[in-house]
C-alpha cells in the first residue's frame, strides 16, 4: 500500500490487467471503492493501457505464450521491484513491460474492453454526481419558467391596445365602497379583473365575475374570487371563449365553487 493507506501503482496495473490473485482482488476492489485516490489513479493507468491497445499491432500469440507470461510475472516481481526504486522512467517502463508480456496472452481485447469500460465510469464519476444534483433543481427551473413566460403573457397583455377597460361599482356605495377594475380583450378572450374594498364572503361562499355577451345571452361565468384580508382580490386570464364581445360585467356571490348563472343580488356591475 502506498503511504499505508493506498494502493501501490504496480498493483493497480496488475489490477487493470486482471492478474491479481483472488484474494489481493478482492482487498483491492473493496478499498478502490472507498478511497478516490487510487480510483482516480485506476482510471487513468485503464486509460492509458486502452490507448496504448489501440496503437498496437495484434498478432497471433505463440506457444505456450500465457504460461510465459504467468511464470515470469511470479519470477520477476522481486527484480522489477528493485529496478521500480531507481529507474527514471520508472512508470512507463513497467507499465510498457507489463503490458507487452500480457499482450501475448489469448484474452488482451476482451481485458482491455473492460478496462476501458470501467476508465470511463471512474472518469465521469464526479460528472454523473453534478449531474444528479442539476436533475434535483429541474423542477424550481421549469417552475420560474412557467412563471417567467405567464409574467410576460401578462405584461404584453396589459400594454396592449386592443383592450377594453371596465370600472365596476356598488349599487349602494358605502363608506369605502367596493370597486373592481376589469381589462378585457375580446379578439384573444384574456381579461384581468382587480377589486378592493370587498367585505369578506359568507363562510362557504366566493364571489363570481361575469362577462354580459353584447350579442345577448346568458352571462358568461370569468372567474371565482375571495378577497385578503385588506379587502383586495383579482382574477388573471379566466378561461373565456373568443370573440366574444362584452355589453358589461358585474360581480355576485355564490358558492366556493362557483356557479354556471349569476344568483341575485348583484354586488357590483359596471358598463
């Protein structure tokens, strides 16, 4: 282990070789997954072995060239180690050994196609994690862009010059008489609707705006509303057929769900 706590190069290129013993095998892949060091290092020596590969010439292996390699890799282990201490080259001429030895043995491509799997999931290991993390804050993006695209919607809708702009107040003004506003387009059927001064509703009860057609007609249900506490409410974009052009609109209450005709008394109306 390298500074006791990592795994020797020469090993992790055994390891990307597949020709550790069984047990070393197994200690090594326990500690590979854990320790990011000898991961990133794993993946580069399978990198470097792959595209080491991809430049070499590939041959038939001689007789007997397998048992060769195992026999010398068991025989030469001490002697590499020796020469690993003083040499300048030190990786490249073991990493070039190794591999030319092992080369010759039947099983090089399929080894190396694993190798170079498993280089490029170690690789993009920190990218998938970053990767995850964007994934999490996809929902909030796609929701400020829902919100961004209706804002905009709304504030072309509101500098447009093709909107008709009605005032609706109380029959019976009171002290701080109930008023509501309403901007409507009958060529794109979109309307806003804003009220203040509005007494809080029975319990179970909402207020209901309605469009009256020009054309006659039953009144046109344009939104459901409650008012906060100061009294203020506003309807955006209800769903309103087309073209449908407005004589006026006025206000009732109903109930929280809202209803398909107006129910008397009217509460504001305008013109």
């Amino acid at each position: 282990m390298r500074e006791a706590f990592h795994i020797a190069e020469e090993d992790l290129i055994q390891y990307a070789l597949g020709t550790l013993k069984e047990g070393q095998l197994s200690q090594y892949t326990a500690h590979i997954s854990l320790c990011n060091v000898c991961r990133g290092d794993l993946a580069r020596i399978q990198v470097e072995l792959a595209a080491f590969a991809a430049v070499q010439e590939m041959s038939e292996p001689p007789a007997g060239a397998k048992d060769r390699f195992l026999h010398r890799l068991t025989n030469d282990k001490m002697q590499e180690s020796k020469l690993l201490q003083k040499r300048n080259k030190s990786r490249l001429y073991y990493l070039t050994k190794s591999f030319q030895h092992w080369i010759e043995s039947p099983v090089p491509m399929r080894v190396l196609s694993g190798a170079l799997a498993a280089a490029l999931i170690f690789v993009t290991y920190d990218d998938l994690s970053h990767l995850h993390q964007i994934r999490q804050l996809q929902p909030e993006l796609k929701r400020f862009e829902i919100q961004s695209a209706e804002f905009a919607e709304l504030k072309e809708f509101l500098h447009g010059t093709d909107a008709q702009q009605v005032s609706l107040h109380e029959k019976a003004p009171l002290v701080k008489a109930p008023e509501g506003h309403t901007l409507y387009s009958a060529a794109s059927g979109k309307l806003v609707f804003t009220a203040t001064n509005m007494p809080p509703p029975p319990p179970g009860k909402a207020y209901e705006l309605w469009l009256l057609p020009a054309a006659g007609g039953p009144p046109v249900p344009a939104g459901v509303f409650t008012p906060d506490i100061q009294g203020s409410a506003a309807v955006v974009f209800p769903d309103i057929p087309v073209n449908v052009q407005a004589a006026g609109f006025g206000v009732t209450v109903e109930d929280a769900a809202g209803s398909k005709t107006p129910t008397s008394p009217i509460i504001l109306s305008g013109q």
